[in-house]
C-alpha cells in the first residue's frame, strides 16, 4: 500500500468527519491516486466518496466482476457467506 503524502490531511479529516480511520485514509490516498472508484460497504463513508467525485463499488459489485471474468466459479456460495456476514 502507498503511504499519503500529506499526513497532515488525515489528522485534519479525522477531525472533521465522523468515519474511522481506515475509510478516511481510503479517500485521501484516493485522491492522491486519482482513483475513480472506491470499495466501501459503510454508508457514511459511501456518502463523503460520492462527494469527493468517487464511484463506489460494493461487496456484491466486486464479486459480480470476479464472477464474469471467471475468477469466482460457485457465486451462489460467495453470496450465502457475505449473507452470514
């Protein structure tokens, strides 16, 4: 993983906004990056991601996409586990 360039973002964003610190860090190294899309499943971290310009890619997106391109076989099992979850 990239470490942020501007540490002091993070200090300054904790404060500001009620997430932890991993969804935090995710947008700012995001930015850095300039990534179009994120993973969140927090809804609170979804919302400041789409005002930040971000797409948001959920849990059953990402394994729908592994699914197509043939690196998940069983997705009936995959979505029985992330129901558990």
């Amino acid at each position: 993983m990239k470490p942020l360039r501007n540490q002091a973002d993070l200090l300054a964003a904790q404060e500001r906004y009620p997430l932890g610190l991993g969804e935090i860090s995710s947008i700012l190294l995001g930015k850095e990056i300039q990534a179009d899309e994120i993973l969140f499943d927090d809804y609170k971290a979804q919302k400041l991601a789409r005002v930040e310009g971000f797409h948001i890619r959920l849990s059953v997106g990402l394994v729908e996409t592994f699914y197509i391109r043939g690196e998940l076989t069983d997705l009936r099992s995959v979505f029985r586990r992330l129901l558990e979850q």
